[in-house]
C-alpha cells in the first residue's frame, strides 16, 4: 500500500484523536477554546465519540498492508469529510459559526482531497 496513505492515516488519527478527546472529556473547554458555545455537551461529547472512532479505523488503516482492506474506511471518510466541510462552509456563511470553523473548513477539506487522491489512484492499480 502507498506510503502517503499509510501517512494519510497516521496524521489524520492525530489529529481526530486530539480533537475527540476534548471533545469527548472537556466539551465546555473545548467549546471556549474554539468560540463555539456548547448548549448541549451531550452533543459534543457524540461528536467527540465519532472523531475517537476515526482515529481507531485510521489507526487500524496505517497497519494494514493492502488496499482491499482499507479501501471502505477510505471510501467512508472521502464521505464524512466531504459532507463535514460543506457542513462547516455553509456554517460560516449562514449560521455565524466562529472564526475557528475556517480551521475546521481547511482540515476536512485537505483530508477529504487526500482521501480522494488515494482513492483515485490506488482504486485504478
């Protein structure tokens, strides 16, 4: 398997883990570190669960050594980070997200162009 999604995998459980761990344990501190007034921790704390399974099945995707066995999970997040940018995009423009969504914004639309990337050119070897 390519090395850049062995790399792919390896960046992206960093950072879904940091993220759902605050997300997860200290979702008001979260929310004051990124301007997001948090209404319903239990939310956020759903959120933070989604993102520490993430880093799990990127985890479990750096150890593999063929494409067949992670060409799901790369088919799964190609979705997820597509929809979360639109999601955070239509965010900023619509519903006054704060200023940190811009981060969020660049992070799932430099993941999502990387896991189409792989997906493009590992799908045709």
């Amino acid at each position: 398997m390519a090395g850049g999604l062995k790399t792919t995998f390896l960046v992206h459980m960093v950072v879904a883990l940091v993220f759902g761990l605050l997300m997860f344990l200290v979702p008001a501190l979260w929310g004051s570190l990124v301007g997001y007034n948090v209404a319903d921790p239990t939310i956020t704390r759903l959120a933070g669960a989604a993102m520490l399974a993430l880093a799990l099945s990127s985890w479990l995707g750096s150890r593999a050594d063929r494409w067949e066995t992670v060409h799901i999970v790369v088919q799964m997040e190609i979705v997820f980070t597509v929809l979360a940018a639109l999601a955070v995009l239509y965010g900023l423009f619509f519903e006054g997200a704060p200023a940190f969504g811009w981060v969020a914004f660049i992070l799932f639309a430099a993941f999502a162009a990387a896991w189409v990337f792989f997906f493009l050119k590992l799908r045709a070897a």
